[in-house]
C-alpha cells in the first residue's frame, strides 16, 4: 500500500492506494496533519511507502513523521519522471505539475494531453505525442478572482462561487458572479482552443476542486477527474522506487 500526501496551502489531502485503487481518502487541516498520520497508520499498517507533494506549508518536523512510518519520498524537481522535461527551468516547475503531467502520461500514454487544473491558480500543463513536457501557463483560480474584485476595490462585496441563471449580471452580485464564473470558463475554452489549433487530436484533461463546478460551463470535450493529482503522484511513488 502507498500513502499519497498532498499539501496545500492550508489543507492536506491523504490518499491511500492498493495498486492502482484509492482504498481511503480524506482532508485535513495542515495543522492536524501529524494527528491524522498517526492514525492512518494504525488503521492501515500494510501502508510501506510514502509520497508528500508540499508547496510549503508542511513543515520539516512534520514531514519526519512520515519517514518514521514509512519509505517515504518526497517530490522535487530532482525525482524521475517517465516522461522528457523540456521545460526551461525545471527547478522552479511546481512539483503539484509534475505529478499531473505523469497522471496525462500514463492516462493517454504517446498522446498529445494538455492537463487544467482549476484550484488556487488554474495551470495548464502540456505533455505531447513525444512524451515531452512542454510547460503551459498560470493564472488566477476562480475565488482568486472574488477574492481580487473585493480586496482590490473599497466598495465590492467578497462573494463565492454560485450558479448564474443568466451572463448579464442585474446586480452588482450578479455581475460579480457572472465575470468571475463566465471569465474563468471563456478563458479555459479560449486556451482549449488555442492548443488545439497546434496540437492533433488532443486529450483535455479537468481537474481541481472546481472541476465539476466548470465542467458544465465548458463548450469543449473534456475528461473531469477531480483525483487526477492523486493518482499522478501514486505513479509517481511507484516510478521512484525503482
């Protein structure tokens, strides 16, 4: 059994996988982080190795703890990968990145894949027919923008996400709702299109905690796997050990 760790910044998602079958999965607050793993391994001690996925919020003491359990791993830009990376600086690449690109590699091996996950940020990762890790952009996830109208403005409300019953907005809510949702999902099918005017039959794939907010709201054909990640950095695990 393998004990997939991935930590945001300001939760962690713990994943357990026999072989390729994610057998438990649960969220936690970064600070109960040592709590949880502890327990974990008490209810599965079949659990040998490890893998943390860290944009920094984990410290170094709790990342130990993990060691102490188990064979543990833990992700930079110094791990194999199965795939060629060509991005040009391979050091600052998010290691959350390199994980869905190996996802997309083993999901549709030899294929042109671009992979979107919609979070914090939303990124776009593009891995093609070469097996080739070309990179792909950043920008600001979906309550980033909520978040920019209301702390950037004096008189704007902060809101959440909600679903719109029409794209002309006849409130300042409204509006909000409708430049932040309609903006996000014409700017993800904008970019869609734009890979594939240059890349042949090519594999979109969704993933994120707003997967499934947005994938209804998309013109294109995708694949939506909110565990996507998990699963990337499971391969990931299994490639390292060797």
């Amino acid at each position: 059994m393998n004990l997939i760790v991935d930590a945001g910044n300001t939760n962690v998602k713990l994943a357990i996988f026999k072989k390729s079958e994610i057998i438990h999965l649960e969220t936690v607050v970064v600070d109960l982080f040592v709590e949880a793993v502890k327990r974990i391994f008490k209810e599965f001690p079949k659990i040998e190795f490890s893998i943390i996925s860290s944009v920094g919020s984990i410290s170094e003491e709790q990342i130990k703890v993990l060691a102490i359990f188990s064979e543990l791993h833990e992700l930079s830009h110094a791990s194999k990968v199965p795939f060629k990376n060509s991005y040009a600086s391979p050091q600052t690449l998010g290691v959350d990145r390199l994980a869905l690109a190996t996802a997309a590699y083993y999901y549709n091996p030899h294929q042109n894949n671009l992979v979107i996950d919609a979070g914090t940020c939303v990124t776009y990762d593009m891995i093609n027919d070469f097996d080739e890790y070309l990179g792909g952009a950043i920008s600001p996830g979906l309550q980033m923008r909520y978040n920019a109208m209301h702390y950037q403005t004096s008189k704007l409300p902060l809101l959440e996400k909600k679903e719109l019953l029409d794209y002309i907005g006849n409130t300042t809510e409204n509006c909000l709702h409708s430049g932040a949702v309609n903006g996000i999902a014409l700017e993800i099918d904008g970019v869609i299109d734009l890979y594939k005017a240059r890349f042949k039959n090519l594999t979109v794939i969704l993933t994120g905690g707003d997967t499934l907010f947005l994938s209804k709201r998309l013109k294109n054909t995708i694949f939506a796997d909110s565990k996507f990640l998990l699963k990337g950095l499971n391969y990931l695990l299994e490639y390292n050990k060797h």
